[in-house]
C-alpha cells in the first residue's frame, strides 16, 4: 500500500470544518451555540487544522481560506472579538513549529 499525506490532511480538514460549522453557519432553526461550547469548537478546529498543516502543507490554504472567511463577513468577524479564534491560530502555529524547526 501507499502512505500519502492526503488522507490525513483531507480527514483532519474536514473535522476541523465540521467543529466550526455550527459556530460560523448555523442551521435555521437551531440553538445558538453557546461561548463556551464555540470556545471548545474553536479549540478544537485549531488543533485539528493544525494536524492537517503538519500532514500537508496545503492545509495553510484551507486555513486562509477559514480566514478570508471570517474576515469577509461582518456577521463573522463578531467572532474575532472572542478569545476562540485567537487560540486556534495559537494552535496552528504552534502545530507548525517542527516544520520550521525541520527546515
């Protein structure tokens, strides 16, 4: 068999989306999420999209895309008045740190 980075970086991708969707898209309908529980969505969907930069470094590209996002949309960018997704970045940064050290 053959040991690609894709699998991991398109898995991990994908839950870190997944974490985020009720915090940045909620269904109509729906309860709000509360802080604490978009805290941990945030917490969580940094270190997920911090396993996907490490597998593949096209995970950066999914990462500015959640950020375009976020800073496109004025109901979004509410969002960066929070600690959230301050700590996500943290996350991320931190998850690259042995890709700097390595190279």
């Amino acid at each position: 068999t053959w040991v690609l980075p894709d699998g991991p970086l398109l898995c991990f991708a994908a839950l870190g989306a997944y974490s985020l969707a009720p915090v940045l898209a909620p269904c109509p309908g729906s309860s709000p999420v509360t802080p604490r529980d978009a805290l941990w969505r945030w917490i969580g969907a940094g270190a997920a999209f911090g396993i996907a930069v490490l597998s593949k470094y096209h995970g950066v590209l999914f990462v500015a895309g959640l950020a375009l996002l976020v800073l496109g949309t004025p109901s979004r960018r509410e969002q960066l008045r929070t600690v959230g997704p301050w700590l996500a970045a943290l996350l991320v940064c931190a998850a690259c740190v042995p890709i700097v050290w390595w190279n």
